[in-house]
C-alpha cells in the first residue's frame, strides 16, 4: 500500500455503493456545503456544549447538543435525540451532521441509523480519537450498564471531515488519547509513519483503516486487527472505570501485546524495542498504573472482552504482520503483565 494518494488528503473508503470520502486537513469543515448528500434539504447538527468548533451546512439547520462524557452513550440519550429531531420535523431525506469528538460521532451516527429506519449522516470529528478512529468505519453505538458499545450498527456516514485545524485547541490529555491509537497503526502495516508530519499522519492513518474496513466491514475477521493494543487496554479502563485516557490504556496494551508475542516467539526483541520507541515517542505511559495490581482480576477482564471470539482471541504481531491469535497460554499472559509493571 503507498502512503500517497492522488491527493494526500482525500481518502476513500471503499464500500461499493457505501463508499464515502474522509477529507483530512486544516479547514476541510468548510467543505461541509459540498459533501451533504444529494436532495438533503434540513440538516441536524448534533453537538456537545464544549466543543467550541461550528459548522454551516448551507441549509435549514437545527442544532441538538448531547451532554458531555461517556454518559451520553446510552439508549436513552438516543431516545431523547430521535424524539426532537422528530419533533423538528426532520425526515429520512434530510441529514445529520455529527461535530464532536467519539461519543457524538457514536451517538449521531448511531441515532442516524435508527431515525425513521436510517437517515445520511455527514461526521466532522473534532478529536484525534475520533479523526483516526471512532468516525471512520461506521460503528456506531452506545453503552449498556453491562458494557460500553453492547448495542449498535455497522452504519456508514456520507462523508467524513478530519479538520485538522481544531486539533490546534485540543486539551493535552485528549491529545494524548489519539495519539495511542495513531501510535496503533505505526504496527498494522509495514509504512513508516515516523516521516510523515501530523496531518499526513492523520491521514495515512485513515487510509489504513480504510482499507481495513473496505476488506471487512463487519469485522468476521481481518477488521479485528484494529484492536491491537485493546485487549489489556479494555480491561485497564474497566478496572480503572475509564480513569485512563483511552489512549495512554491502548499504549500500554500495545507494549503488553509485544511483550506477550516476544514470549510466543512471534517477533524478536528489536520489535518490542520498536513498540517501546514508538509508545514513548508519542509521550505516552508503557506501564500500568500501580493501582491496578491483581493479575488475576485484569485476566478476568481479558476474558470478558465482547471481541473474544472462540476463548481468548489476542491481536498480535508476526513476521506476518498483526493478527487474530487463539489460544494464548495463561502463563504467557501472566508473565507478559510483569513486563509492563
Ligand atoms: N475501532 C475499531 C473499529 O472501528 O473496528
């Protein structure tokens, strides 16, 4: 796969007749006019109060504010979300347009999803997370009391606006949750990210999870690569409940996996080391936090991981590159968690 494209920042997904582009740079939201789908006449702008970032459609455009944090991922706040679009009027022809980081993109795009059977939506991801991650794909979803993003739908947008100008006001600690994910994707191929300058990053980024998705849209196999690093990460954040920015818990999971696939014999010690590099590149934690001491109660998590498959289903590295693993020994386990204490 080659880093460039004919324009570095334009990236299609490739769905067939659900294909839609991510436009990746500074200002790209002003776009918005030109990538609503066609005979779109109202749009619902769904936002969080502290984003500070607006768009203009160019159309007739009510704006829905869901509250802040991850709270907001739940059926009722899609309930609420549907009952006033509804009671504004909006129809299936008209278009969503999620401004927000992850939990706004869920939510919308989840609630585009349901609303009236499935209306368009247009994602501009206000986050790092978000650009590289949660807005491209067409997951959507919210949290349940027994676990986060138990309910949803494969349901992609219309198009995508990464704008990498918001970035630029982004708090340091939400900075650094992206960058656990981009850190991700410095192992999911063999393209060197290290070169590339944040935007062009953002951008190579997409385009690996676009081709991801454009091979397994609903993750019955190759898709689940994304979830390197999140197996430990998950069962971090659960532990922690959330404490940890989602980022710095994929960090360390990154450095476990290559911990757990060096004992597997899959990768040598230079490419832990390269795990290491990267993670801390990015100023990013390579250990757990001290509070989180029992082994047995974070491999009672790995277990509980919704993206276990048949028993305990690990992503990790080979001379193949990443991939689904069954079967890992617990010993392995146990004694990969000393390495990131
Ligand atoms: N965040 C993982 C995925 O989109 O599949």
């Amino acid at each position: 796969m080659s880093l460039t494209a004919p324009d570095p920042h334009v990236v299609t997904v490739d769905l067939g007749t659900r294909s839609y582009d991510v436009h990746v740079g500074a200002g790209v939201r002003d776009r918005l006019g030109s990538v609503l789908p066609e005979g779109a006449r109202r749009a619902a702008v769904v936002t969080q109060g502290d984003i500070g970032w607006t768009v203009d459609s160019g159309l007739e455009q009510s704006v829905f504010t869901v509250p802040d944090g991850e709270e907001a991922k739940s059926l009722a706040e899609v309930e609420r979300l549907c009952r006033e679009m509804s009671e504004a009027g909006l129809t299936r022809s008209d278009v969503v347009v999620a401004v927000g980081g992850g939990v706004v993109t869920d939510v919308a795009g989840f609630a585009a999803a349901v609303y009236h059977r499935g209306m368009r939506y247009v994602s501009v991801p206000t986050t790092l997370l978000a650009q590289v991650d949660a807005a491209i794909g067409g997951k959507t979803g919210v949290n349940l009391p027994e676990g986060k993003n138990l309910v949803g739908a494969f349901w992609q947008p219309h198009a995508v606006l990464c704008d990498t100008e918001v970035l630029a006001t982004l708090p340091p600690a939400e900075m650094r949750s992206g960058q656990g994910e981009l850190a991700k994707y410095h192992f999911l191929t063999g393209d060197d990210l290290d070169v590339l300058d944040l935007t062009e990053r953002i951008a190579a980024a997409v385009r690996i999870k676009a081709d991801v998705v454009a091979a397994d849209e609903r993750e019955g196999g190759r898709r689940a690569i994304l979830n390197y690093g999140h197996t430990l990460a998950h069962a971090i954040e659960t532990a922690g409940r959330y404490d940890l920015r989602h980022g710095e818990a994929v960090a360390v999971g990154l450095i476990y996996a290559a911990e757990v696939a060096a004992r597997m014999g899959r990768i040598d010690t230079d490419r832990v080391a390269e795990h290491r590099r990267v993670v801390t590149g990015y100023g990013l934690p390579v250990r757990l936090p001290a509070m989180l001491d029992d082994d047995d109660a974070l491999l009672a998590l790995f277990g509980r991981d919704k993206k276990a498959v048949d028993g305990l289903t690990l992503i990790l590295d080979s001379d193949r590159g990443v991939e689904p693993v069954v079967g890992v020994p617990e010993a392995v386990l146990r004694d990969a968690l000393a390495a990131v204490r």
